[in-house]
C-alpha cells in the first residue's frame, strides 16, 4: 500500500515538473510573436487650448509718458557770419544840406547847400576828395580835401577830411581865386553806409573857417562806387 501511494505521489511529481517546463517554453514564444501593448489614448489629458488676455485699453489711455532726460551734452551749433568786402576805389555822389553860417538867425534862417562830390581813385585807406557846391544865396564854393576811411572794406565806413575850401562869388568872377579872403580851411567828418551794392549812403559835418567868416555844413548824400 505505502508502495502504491509513493507511486503515486512521484507520478504527480513528474507531471508537474513536465508542465513548468512546458509553461517556460511557451511564455517567451508567447511574448514574442504578440503584438506589443500599445496603451490606449486618455481622452481626458488632452492640452486645452488658451485665449490671450484682453487689454486693457483704459489703462493704456491714462498711461503717462515721461519725456526722456535732457542731454548732459548741448549740441553747439556754429553759425560761420558771412562777412562783407568792400571793393571799391573810387565814388561820386550828389550832396544835399543846410550852411550856417555867423549871421545865422530866425530872421536869417541857414543855407541850403546843393553839390556833389568826387572821390578820386586810390587802392588805400586814403583818397583826395574834389567837388564844388551851390548855396541859396547866390554863392558857391569849390572844396578839394583828403579823406580817410576807418574799415575801407567794410560796408559801415567811417571818415575824417581836411583840405580847403573857396568862396565862389559870381559877380567877382576870376578875382575869386586871387582874393585871399575867399579861402577857407575845411575840416570834416562823415560816415558811408552801404545801401545796395555799390551804393551807400552818406552823411556828413564839415567846418569852414577864414579870415573873416565861418560856416558848418550838415550834408546828406550818396555814394555811388566802382
């Protein structure tokens, strides 16, 4: 009997010994020819999909915008003047103006002087000046003198003269120039202003002083230059 039973017992020993076996042979056969686990898609996980946030255009509106900083620096800006060259040598003009003279009243109001003038030519500051006037009294003079400009090139030109002038008495005729007492020392002093090239205007004081009168002239004129 106990030999029937060990029988028995060995016989199920075997057979499940020989399944194990069978069972490792077949699992990796089993796993190599199935196709691969493929896990199924989570509907629920999906990326959701986001609005941008409205602006605020009230915000924008009131926002404030500050100017940026001053420059530490200033830009200087340079102007170069252009400057003016007066290039002319000589002129003549027409000259227009009132003599008093010592017997000069309000019952003898002064002259009108009316003349010209012709500045000879020089490349200097200097020039001889020659002219002759008509007084309103019947008389005349005739003026030689020697100019010189302060800024000859520039259109704002100031001068002083000396020279002399004569008496011109029409019923004397000739005799004027051997009269002595006709001669007159002049001295003067005038300004010519540029008014439109080569034109300038012109203003001028001159003192007459002889033997036995004198006479200061305020004279206004122009120059017209080449």
């Amino acid at each position: 009997m106990y030999t029937f039973l060990y029988m028995k017992w060995l016989s199920i020993g075997n057979l499940t010994i020989v399944s194990f076996i069978i069972v490792a042979f077949m699992v990796p056969v089993s796993r190599g020819q199935a196709a691969p686990h493929q896990p199924e898609p989570n509907l629920e996980d999906q990326p959701s999909s986001t609005t941008p946030p409205v602006q605020n255009t009230d915000a924008l509106k009131y926002m404030d915008i500050s100017n940026p900083p001053p420059m530490t620096e200033k830009v200087k800006v340079t102007q170069e003047e252009k400057t003016y060259f007066y290039p002319y040598s000589m002129s003549m003009g027409p000259r227009l103006g009132f003599v008093f003279y010592e017997e000069t009243s309000l019952e003898n109001p002064p002259l009108i002087l009316l003349g010209f003038f012709h500045m000879l030519h020089s490349i200097s500051s200097n020039h001889i000046e020659v002219g002759g006037d008509l007084h309103s009294n019947s008389t005349g003079a005739l003026n030689v003198a020697m100019q010189h400009f302060y800024f000859p090139s520039e259109k704002f030109r100031p001068f002083v003269k000396g020279g002399t002038s004569l008496l011109i008495e029409p019923e004397k005729g000739l005799a004027n120039f051997v009269d002595y007492h006709n001669y007159r020392l002049r001295l003067g002093a005038g300004i010519e202003d540029m008014l439109k090239d080569p034109a300038s205007l012109r203003w001028d004081i001159e003192a007459t002083l002889g033997l036995t009168s004198y006479s200061l002239n305020i004279v206004f004129g122009y120059a017209w230059a080449w």
